[in-house]
C-alpha cells in the first residue's frame, strides 16, 4: 500500500519550499494591475496603482512590454500563492488526523483477541479456487515445469521469479486464468494471460510477459495474442502490462519490480 502520509509530506514540504520562492520573487514586482479594452480590432491596456489612498491609472504604451509581463506575473504568483497557503493548511491538518488503513495498523489497535484472528491468509479462499481451476484447465500441462513460492508450477524461470516476486508483494494473481473476452466481429474468445490481476475496484489488469522472441512462430503468436487484447478494449500501461526478457534471455528484475509497484499503488495488492 502507498505510504499515504509520506507523499503528502513531502507535498507539503515541496509546497513551502515554492511558496518561499513566490513571495521573495512578488517582492520585486511592480504595484498596481492592469485592464484592458478593444477599440476596433486593437487592444489597449491601462495601468492602475494606488498612491497617497488615492486610485491612479494611466494608458501603456506598447513600448512597456515588460510592464505587463512583470504584472501578469505577478497575478500569477499572487494567485499561486493563495492556493498553496490554503492547500498547506488544509494538508496539515489531514496529517493530523489521518490513520493509515493497512493491516498492519489496524491490527495494532485491535484487542490481541480480535487482532489474533484477524489476520489475512496470504491468498484468499477465490484467488485459491481460481489458480487450482486454472492449472486443471492448463494448456500443455506437462510443460509446466519450474515450482514456485505460491505452490504451483510454471513454464520458464523468468516466470518463476516473477510469480515469487509477486507472492512477497502480496499480488493478487492468477497465473494462466482463462478468461473470456468479446471481440468484435468474433464473438466471445477464451484467452489464456500469463497473469490476471485482480483489484480492489472489481477490475482487472491483464499481465503478459513475453519470452523466446528469437522464434518467430512464438513473436507472430504473441502479436496476434497482443492484438486480440486490443480489440477486446486492453490499453498498454492502463489494463494490460506487457514485459519482456532480455536478447540474451536473462530477465530485468528492477522492471519487473516497478511493474509490481504499479500494480500494488493500483490496488491490487493484498493490505500489508
């Protein structure tokens, strides 16, 4: 789960450190405002500033380039200014008063007797049922060979790391799911991902990771797996993640930790 109040402080933090800037660079700023007026196709300004209590204005000359720059500018920061005094307020204030949700929190502030019985399986009682469907369901089967940490077996190693991977995170996967999907002009088309993630807004993230590029029969597959996602309404970076191993089949695992990182900061992780 996102460190919520860490984000926010550092907002906070980063927000100070601008308003500083502003309000030293509004210091040598000129006083007064402008306004403007159409007569016919050109457009006039008018300066104002107040001097003595009393309200004075006078017409800019469109030599004063600089003027209206240094006075739009100023609107600018002065409204920025506003924004962000109200933001740190209202933001310090959450700080105050905001308790994290994670498992780990509100375990602490429960009774040991509620608190000893409250703690989450690693895999939920549907995610269990699924995975078991879907490896009874497995296409060549007996290709599924490389064990993992979450007690099946997969296809390749780069998928093993990524299934132990995702078990220490906490990733709420299913590995080959057959899943249906509408393809226009096909109809209803049973696809089989290498994961299916699921989280916690009801949706899914589809997760392929692909392998063997050196064979073409393998990359034209892929392609039109790929391009079925697509047409079934799958956007890269949105609801279908895509990976790879690298040209000398070794496998990347800082990508595949920020892939992981999206997906917990998405939701689909279970509460650590």
């Amino acid at each position: 789960m996102r460190n919520f109040k860490l984000e926010l402080k550092k907002d906070v933090e980063y927000q100070k450190r601008l308003l500083s800037e502003y309000e030293k660079e509004l210091e040598g700023l000129p006083e007064g405002s402008l306004s403007r007026y159409q007569v016919g196709k050109k457009t006039y300004y008018k300066y104002m500033v107040r001097k003595s209590g009393r309200r004075m204005q006078r017409h800019v000359k469109h030599t004063e380039v600089e003027l209206i720059e240094a006075l739009c500018r100023k609107a600018f920061l002065k409204h920025s200014v506003c924004i962000m005094q109200k933001n740190i307020k209202a933001q310090e204030k959450l700080l105050d008063i905001y308790r994290s949700y994670s498992r780990e929190h509100v375990l602490k502030e429960l009774k040991p007797i509620y608190a000893e019985g409250a703690a989450e399986p690693t895999v939920t009682a549907d995610i269990r049922r699924k995975q078991n469907d879907a490896i009874a369901r497995a296409v060549h089967s007996e290709l599924l060979t490389q064990p993992t940490l979450a007690g099946f077996c997969v296809r390749s190693k780069s998928e093993t790391i990524i299934v132990n991977m995702m078990t220490g995170r906490r990733v709420r996967f299913v590995y080959e799911e057959p899943i249906c999907l509408e393809i226009p002009g096909r109809g209803r088309v049973t696809m089989h991902p290498d994961f299916v993630i699921y989280l916690d807004s009801g949706e899914i993230i589809i997760w392929e990771h692909l392998g063997m590029l050196s064979s073409d029969s393998y990359t034209k597959a892929q392609a039109r797996k790929l391009q079925m996602y697509h047409l079934a309404g799958y956007t890269l970076g949105k609801n279908l993640f895509l990976t790879a191993d690298n040209a000398d089949g070794t496998l990347d695992v800082t990508v595949i930790s920020r892939v992981i990182d999206e997906i917990c900061e998405r939701g689909g992780c279970y509460g650590v």
